[in-house]
C-alpha cells in the first residue's frame, strides 16, 4: 500500500521535471498537493478497492519470536537426495489439502500444459508469483522440485517462494541441505539468512547473512536484512552501512526505509550514491569544455575573446536546447491534462497511469532530491568558501599594488619636471617605469594565483552540474508520465546544464599586465551545435524456457504463457525480493551498469538482476557482472566491447535465445507475514523423522 501513497507525488512530480529544476520549496509545494489528493474521499476509496491489506504497517515492523517447538520439526541435518524426495512430497500433499481447490487445479493445468517438465513447471511458478498467484506458485514450484530434486536452482527458488510467502520453517531444511553442498554460494547463503530470520533465529540468520556478503559484498537482500536486524539491536552504523551496500547492489524500498528511519545524517548519504547507469550518450556533457583562464598578460586579449566567444556558443545551443524543451512540454501537457481531469474524476486511473519503469524512477529520483537538499547547501558552502579566497586574493593584490603606487608617489616627489629640469623629469620618468614593472610582476603573479583557485572552484562546480544533470536528464526522462514530457524533462536538463555552464564560465578575472604596447588581434569565432533527442534506454526481452520477460519505458510482462500465468489475487502480501537471470548465480562481484543504478565494470560472463518491493513492483535492474557458476547449467551472454546501453537491445540479448535463461529467486525482508503463512501454519511439521 506504501506504494500507493507515493502515486499522487510521483505524478505530479513529472510536470515539474519537465519544466525546471527540482528545489527545496518545489519538493513541500508537490507534497501539500499530494497530500491534498490523498486526502479526496475518491481516491481513499479507490486505494481501498487496489487492496486494504497494508502490509506495511510500521506497528508490525518487529522480527518475529523464536519457536523452539516449531525449530524442533526442522532436521538437524542435511537431507540426502531421498530424504528430500520424501520431504517434498509430503510438502507437496500437506499444501495441496489446505490451498484453495480452485488453485490446485489450476496449477495441475498448467503442469499438464507444461508437459510437467520441471524446468518449465520452475519457470512459471515464479513468474506466477510475481504475478499474483502465490498459491498456485507454491504448488508448482513444489512438484518441479519433485520431479528433479537434482536441480539445485529448482530448490533454491522453492525456498525462497517459501520465505517470501511466510513459510520459514518449511524453507529451511531445502536451504540448509543446498548450503551444505554449495557453502559459498551467495544466492543459497542469503536465502538460508532469510529463513531463520523468518523463523526468529537472528543471530543464526547473521551469520549466514555475514557469509553471503563475504562473497557478495552489495547483495541486496542480505545486506537490508542484516541492517534491519542490527537497526533493531540500536546498532546504526552497522545498520546504515548495511542498508548503505545494499542499495548500492539494488535500490529498494526496504535498505531506503531503513535508512531514513535512521536520521537525516544516514538519509542524506543515500543520495551521493544513486547515479545512472550508463553515461549519456545522447548529449556529452563533455564536450563543453569551459575557456581557459588567464595566466599572464600575453594570454589577456585572447582570453576575453574565447570567453566572448564560448558565452555566444554555450547561449545559441541552450536556447535551442530551450526550445526543444518548450514544445515538447506543451504536447505532453496537453496529454497529461486529459489525464489529471480523468484522474481527479475517477481516482482509480491515478493507479494505471505510471509503468514500472516511471514508479521505480520516480521514486529514486524523489529519494535523490531529498537529500540532495542538504548536499547543495554543503556545496554552495563550499563555493562560497572559494570565492571568498578569490576574493582575498584580489584584496590582498590590490592592496600591494596600492602600496606600490604611493611608495612611487613619494619617490617621485622628490623631483621636479618643471621647465628646464631635464634631469627631474628623467628620474621621474625613470621611476614611472620602475613602477609599472613591479605592478606588472605583481599582476602576473597575482594572476596566477587567480587563475589556479579559479579553476579549483570551476572543476567542483562542474562536478555538481554534472552530476545534477545526469540524474535529471536520465531519472527525469524515465520518470514521465508520456514521451513528450520525457522528452520536455531531458531537454530541460540540457539547457539547464548548458546556462549551468555559463554561469561557471563567468567574466574571467584579469589583473595581469604588461607595460609596452598590446598589439594582440584577437577574431570572434562562429560556433553551432545540434540539438538531440534522446530514446528510451530500456529494452529487455529475456527469454525462457516458457515464457520471457519484457521491459522498456512503455510495460514490464512477466509471463509464463497463456493458462499458465494467473493473477487474480488482490491482497497478496509478500516480501521484497531479487530475482537473477541469466548465466550463475552470485548476484554481483562488479556491476556493470544496472537500470537505474550501477558501476562501470567489465566481464565476460553476465547475469541480469530486478530488484521487487513487497508489492512486486519493480524497484531496480540491471546486470551483474563476474558471475559465478557455482550450481546448474545456465546459459550464459558473452558481453561486446561497446557502450552499456547496447547491451540492452534486444538484438544482443537475443543471440543467445535458443539457450534461454534460468530464474534465481534471493528472498529478502519485510514486515508482514506473506502470502502463505497462515497455511503453512496450519501445515506445521511435515519431515517425517
């Protein structure tokens, strides 16, 4: 339900983006009009009717009690490959009698569908899980483990199904005997973590959680769940280094709540690390380089004239940039009109009208912004701490040039240049010389001294240009609400970017001198540049051996085919969670680049990750990088030598499409019961000892 509330904010958020610069009075203005829809009995009834079971409510976020009786079931040991046939059977048989009859069949259908082939059968279970049918997804994920205990990944996702659904104690003797045999598999550690979180055995789950991030330092999952845990044992910096990690390896609702709810200093670290993916390649912030600065007085004319120059470049493209952005605007407003009157009308259309991909950016972006707050003030501090160095510096020349020219007035009173004084008018004019060569080297070393802190403050207000743009012109451009204001919102940040840069430029500081003659000719420059559009980066299609899953800036489908994929379930409440897919299963050891978060990285082995809050809406993706084949055949993606945005085009991904991919499911951590917990429950025991 969080979710929800942050619709109204989100939505609006997309008008701003595409219009200016996101500011600290923006964020309280866009938070009032939200809170004033949230208020609208319409829309109360309308997330009432999008499910009224809160699964979030912070008064259940406490860990459960540990169950000594209920641990007691669980075997002591690992299970060998019999012992585990016999167990997932009567898995099997325990849930098929309490599960709903109309899901039994269901999931019987879509074995038979299926062929009953486990991979298939494996496959989609967890793409009905992410669908809605956690019933049906448990069912099948059991009977593909039946009918090939031997597949290590098959088991792996059963339990983690099993956590996520809130069925820990049916989840650990499938995970302990997996961690047995693969000790160092992150994927198993984490999962394993989980379930004696589950469970209430925290201490238990540490250690687990500790050896999966051993070998997966920013697992996302492992780390939010070790950092609720020591969040709870009042253990902060542990806690917001934990929550820290695990954002950098996946941004999700989880590590994000965790963090704030540790205090503004925590909240404010979680914007200095989101970044996109991948550098634009659409505009290159680059390639503005600023002028020069002045050195000495031979550099003076030339100087002023390449700054002229660079002002009249930089003013044509950002007006053209302007522009852009300007009518792009005005068609994707006119769209989002219609929208927002039929969204004020029926409540109900404020819920469809985001894709995964506009929620997921909207939400990084806002958490950005923020804390982005409180950076710009550290930031402007600092600027401001340099310029008043410039300033000291000027002060401290114009005083020694003061105390030159009145050391040289006094000198040069001692002599008359009167009528017939030739020789006083010689020492005077021997003087005056004297004089405009000590201002000269004054000048020219002042000048130096000028030119150096200049470009210090220069390069630290282009990093924050930079980085502003980044995240604006990439989040901002995901985050709307149709492709014209998209297109509003990336435009905006170049010409942003641009003026930015003009501002940085400034009219430079020149003090230096010399005392002949200037002869320089100096000749104004022409300059132009073309304006570009920027295309959604996003395009994934990820095949199966049933099913695929597809995602770019306009849906995300998660499908296992026709009658095999059901959701139909409107309360179903489960925990965040991680899927990998693709060629192993370490989640990452180096990212590449992610969708919306990432390092730059390179390997020849891959796999792709999305990240799902406790509603299953996505929070991130991407691709990680180095992976490791520690268990199951998988089919793996050798990656080219280009730019990271061509790794996500389809043509790429699909070389390798008669392979197909496999699914790893890394459960995490979120305070509600899950999906099945009251049936496995009233399941209890099922090892037969």
């Amino acid at each position: 339900m969080r979710t929800l509330f942050l619709l109204p904010l989100l939505f609006l958020l997309s008008n701003v983006l595409a219009q200016k610069q996101l500011s600290e009075k923006d964020l309280k203005q866009l938070s009032a009009q939200a809170e004033k829809m949230m208020k609208d009995p319409r829309y109360k009834k309308a997330m009432a009717e999008a499910g009224n079971n809160d699964v979030n409510n912070e008064a259940l976020e406490r860990f459960p009690s540990p169950s000594p009786a209920r641990m007691a079931t669980v075997p002591s040991q690992p299970m060998s490959k019999g012992v585990m046939s016999s167990y997932l059977s009567n898995l099997y048989t325990a849930y098929k009698t309490k599960v709903p009859v109309a899901a039994v069949q269901a999931a019987q259908q879509a074995g038979i569908k299926l062929g009953n082939d486990p991979e298939k059968l494996g496959v989609a279970a967890v793409t009905n899980w992410y669908n809605g049918a956690p019933k049906e997804a448990i069912l099948m994920s059991i009977a593909a483990s039946m009918k090939n205990p031997d597949n290590k990944m098959l088991l792996n996702n059963l339990g983690a199904l099993l956590n996520m659904g809130g069925a820990p104690y049916h989840a650990l003797p499938i995970l302990k005997t997996l961690v047995s045999e693969f000790p160092n598999n992150p994927m198993f550690l984490n999962n394993l973590g989980q379930a004696y979180t589950g469970a209430g055995e925290l201490d238990t789950a540490m250690y687990y959680f500790k050896r999966c991030i051993q070998e997966s330092p920013h697992h996302p999952e492992a780390n939010n769940t070790a950092g609720q845990i020591e969040a709870s044992r009042g253990n902060t910096a542990a806690a917001a280094q934990h929550f820290e990690n695990s954002l950098k390896g996946g941004f999700n609702d989880g590590a994000q709540r965790g963090m704030n709810n540790l205090g503004n200093e925590q909240s404010f670290r979680l914007s200095k690390f989101i970044k996109p993916p991948v550098d634009q390649p659409y505009f290159n912030e680059f390639k503005y380089k600023l002028p020069r600065q002045c050195q000495n007085a031979n550099d003076a004319p030339l100087v002023r004239q390449e700054h002229e120059d660079y002002r009249n470049f930089i003013e044509g493209v950002q007006i053209a940039y302007s522009e852009l952005s300007r009518q792009e605007s005005e068609k994707g407003e006119a769209k989002l009109k219609k929208l927002t009157q039929a969204a004020m009308k029926n409540p109900m259309v404020m819920l469809t009208l985001r894709n995964p991909i506009q929620l997921s950016a909207g939400k990084i972006l806002m958490n950005w912004g923020i804390g982005f707050q409180e950076e710009m003030r550290e930031h402007n501090q600092r600027i401001e701490n340099l310029d008043q160095k410039i300033k000291g510096i000027q002060a401290t020349y114009e005083a020694k040039r003061e105390a030159i020219v009145k050391d040289y007035a006094e000198r040069k009173r001692q002599y008359d240049c009167g009528e017939g004084n030739g020789a006083g008018c010689a020492a005077i004019e021997r003087l005056s010389k004297e004089e405009c060569q000590a201002i000269a080297a004054l000048s020219n070393t002042t000048q130096g001294a000028i030119a150096t802190a200049v470009a210090d403050k220069q390069q630290k207000q282009l990093y924050m240009a930079r980085r502003i743009f980044n995240i604006t012109s990439y989040y901002g451009y995901l985050a709307s609400p149709n492709k014209e204001m998209a297109n509003a919102a990336f435009y905006k940040a170049c010409a942003h970017y641009l003026t930015e840069l003009e501002k940085i430029a400034g009219t430079p500081i020149i003090v230096a001198s010399k005392c002949e003659e200037d002869k320089t000719i100096t000749q104004a420059k022409s300059e132009s540049d073309n304006a570009k559009a920027m295309d959604c980066p996003i395009d994934l299609s990820i095949p199966f051996a049933v099913g695929k899953i597809e995602l770019n800036c306009e849906k995300f489908s998660f499908s296992a085919g026709e009658g095999v994929t059901f959701k139909y379930e409107k309360d179903f409440g489960s925990k965040q969670s991680t899927i990998s897919i693709g060629a192993g299963l370490q989640l990452e050891a180096g990212k590449a680049f992610g969708i919306f978060s990432g390092e730059v990285g390179a390997s020849a082995e891959q796999s792709f990750y999305i990240v799902f809050d406790s509603d299953n809406n996505i929070s991130d993706a991407g691709l990680a990088l180095q992976v490791e084949l520690s268990a199951g055949a998988e089919a793996s993606v050798e990656t080219p030598s280009a730019i990271a945005n061509e790794y996500l085009k389809k043509e790429i991904l699909d070389q390798k499409i008669e392979l197909g991919y496999t699914l790893g499911v890394n459960a995490g951590w979120t305070f509600n019961d899950g999906a099945i917990s009251s049936i496995a429950k009233s399941i209890g025991g099922v090892f037969k000892k």
